[in-house]
C-alpha cells in the first residue's frame, strides 16, 4: 500500500472517530436542552448551545431527527470511502448499503412497533439502538475483517 494510501486511511480513520465525539457532544448536550425544556430547569450546557437556549421541546426534539439523518449520512460516506480506499473493489462497500439498510428497517420496524402496542418510548429505545450503530464506527469495524477474510479466501482458491 502506498504512503499516499496510509495517510488518506489514517485521516479517514481520524474524521470518523472526531464525528464521532462531536455527535456525542452535540446529541448529550440538546438532551440537557430537552430536559430543562421538559422539566423547567436550567442546567449549563456549552455556550456553544446559546443559541438553541430558547428553542421549544418540539424544535429540540425535531433538530435531534435532522441531527441523526445528518449524522448517519456523514458515517456512511465515511465508512463507504474508507472501504473504497482499503479494498478498492465494490462487494464490500455493497456490504455497507446492505448494513445500513438493514438496520434502517430495524430501526423503523420497532419504532412502529411501539406505536402498535402503544408503548412507543421502548420502540424509540430499541429504534435508537439500531440508528446508534449507524452514527457509528461499528459497521466498518465489523466490515473490515470481513473484507479481509474474502480477499484470504479468494486467494485459496
């Protein structure tokens, strides 16, 4: 693999775990806003939430869903050009629209779900675990060792 190569990964490999400390950042910090908003308190979040202070639940929360879309795009072209950029060839990057897919349904599944038995906060519980994984290094983690075995195996044969 050429130098070129390594550093491009190596930067990849550092965008995707720097997202991933500011989603966290940004999704504990509107919860803080949620939950003053919700309960009328005024617990401090970073001034770089100022400007959200004076937003209602209803806006807090809708910006959260805008935040997740936006998020789980990032990760996904992120991971996809990480798999591009590794592997070079297209079945494993097929792999990861096949991982998000998957747990998109997942995800939509049992939030409707929890509306249908009219329990909908376990069906967003359960909803976000699947949509967690997706603002996630977890499905190139899980797709890079898989990628390997293939090209092990290919070359068995």
């Amino acid at each position: 693999m050429a130098k070129r190569s390594k550093i491009q990964i190596s930067l990849l490999v550092a965008i995707l775990v720097l997202m991933g400390f500011f989603r966290e950042f940004m999704f504990k910090n509107i919860n803080v806003l949620l939950f003053n908003s919700l309960h009328k308190r005024d617990y401090k979040v970073p001034s770089f939430f100022d400007f959200m202070q004076h937003w209602s639940y209803y806006s807090l929360y809708t910006f959260k869903w805008v935040l997740t879309f936006l998020f789980c795009s990032l990760f996904f072209w992120n991971q996809w050009l990480l798999l591009k950029k590794i592997f070079g060839e297209k079945n494993i990057r097929i792999w990861l629209i096949y991982f998000y897919l998957i747990l998109l349904l997942l995800s939509i599944f049992a939030f409707a779900t929890g509306y249908l038995i009219h329990n909908p906060e376990e069906g967003y519980l359960f909803s976000r675990k699947f949509m967690g994984l997706l603002q996630s290094p977890v499905p190139v983690m899980f797709l890079i060792p898989v990628g390997i075995l293939k090209l092990k195996l290919e070359k068995r044969q």
